[in-house]
C-alpha cells in the first residue's frame, strides 16, 4: 500500500507523492479516482460516491488544519486529489446535502486558486440554496460573464430573496441567452439519441449545452419550486 504526502515546490505550492505505507492511512487519489469511474461506468453510482467520499475524507487528513495551501495542478497526483474532491462535492450537490458540497468546494478554490474546474459556479449554486447571500455575493464575481450561470444565479438568487426576479437581468437573460431561457421555459426536456450524440461531439450545440445546464440543476427547481413557474409566467 502507498501513503500519501505532500512536498513544497518552487512556486510556492505543494505536489503530493506516495510512499510504502508506515501505518498510516492508505492513499492513492490516482487509484481511487479510476476505481471510481469504473464502479460508475458499471453502475454502481452508490459505490462510485462512496469512493470519492472517502477518497476525500483522506485528503481531509493530508491537508494540515487552517493552513493556506495550493496544491500544483500541473502535478499529476495533485490534479487527480482535486478531481476527486470536485466528483465528491458534485455528489453531494445532486442529493441536495448543501453545507457539505459548499465546504469542500470552498476547500477545493482553496487548494486551486486559479480554479482550473470552475467550482466557483457550483458554489454560487450551493450559496443560494443555503440562503448565503453575502457569500454568494463575493463568489458570483468570480463566475465569469460569458456563461449563462452567472445570469440565472442572479434571477435565482433575487427569486429566493425577494420573491420576484429584477426586470433588467430578465430582459438580459432572455436576449443575451435566449437558448437557455428557452430551454429553462420549456416542458420537455429529452436526453435522447441526437442529445447524447451532440454532448459527446467536440463542439456541442448552443442548444445541447443548455439542456446539459438543465440537466444539471433540474434538481434545484424540484427542491426549491417556484422559480421555473415564475420564469415561464414573466
């Protein structure tokens, strides 16, 4: 068995390298992620999320308590730490358990500055769900304008606060994401062949990627209903 440990680098960060095991707890991130991805390859989901959880909990142990750390993403063994800590906190996400998926993404921006997985959208999500709006408030500035997230976080987030959506980011929604709001207003939202066969493609469509932001917080809407109605009645 290999253990894992961390080593500083030039640049002020630290890679993580294995070692024969002395008794302490067996880790290898690498392993386990693989190990994950084809127990959910063979459908085993529960079994997938129970991995990457506790592939977690053993970076929890790695991480020295309240000290700043980046992790070097161009390290492969570091990398693979910080997508498993990402997979983890996406489970968490999709069963609606908001204060764990929030604490390891605030740990992920943490270990990864330049947030290379852009968990810094996922957490705006996790903010407003856990009515956290002074953090949301400084996360969304970090959310880049190009994505539609940052303009349905800001109608979600009015939603929950407020009860109603701000005018002016509705009428931006509509125009600037027109395939997103379509998509969002729609009834149906079908993951069917030509879906699957698109999201796979290298360039996606506007339209494919719209049902894939769909896809991905339609859980949301059903946890926190209200928002969908009032964005199809607008």
């Amino acid at each position: 068995m290999s253990k894992a440990q961390l080593i500083p680098t030039a640049g002020n960060c630290y890679r993580i390298i294995y070692s024969e095991d002395d008794g302490g707890v067996p880790c290898h991130f690498g392993r386990e992620l693989a190990h994950s991805q084809e127990q959910e390859a063979r459908g085993d989901i529960e079994g997938a999320c129970n991995t990457r959880f506790e592939a977690f909990q053993q970076l929890m142990e790695l991480i020295p308590d309240s000290t700043d750390m980046e992790l070097d993403w161009e390290d492969a063994n570091s990398r693979d730490a910080i997508l498993l800590l990402s997979f983890s906190a996406i489970d968490h996400f999709l069963i609606g358990d908001f204060e764990m998926c929030a604490a390891m993404l605030e740990m992920q921006v943490e270990l990864d500055p330049e947030d290379h997985l852009e968990a810094s959208k996922r957490l705006a999500y996790a903010y407003v769900a856990l009515e956290e709006y002074d953090w949301f408030d400084e996360v969304i500035n970090d959310v880049s304008d190009k994505y539609a997230d940052k303009e349905l976080l800001a109608l979600w987030s009015d939603f929950r606060r407020t009860g109603s959506m701000a005018p002016g980011e509705l009428r931006h929604f509509k125009k600037n994401f027109a395939t997103y709001y379509d998509e969002f207003t729609a009834e149906e939202h079908p993951v069917d062949e030509a879906y699957i066969r698109d999201i796979e493609s290298e360039h996606p469509s506007r339209q494919t990627l719209a049902r894939e932001l769909w896809l991905q917080t339609e859980h949301l809407w059903k946890l926190f209903p209200g928002f969908i109605e009032a964005l199809k009645s607008a």
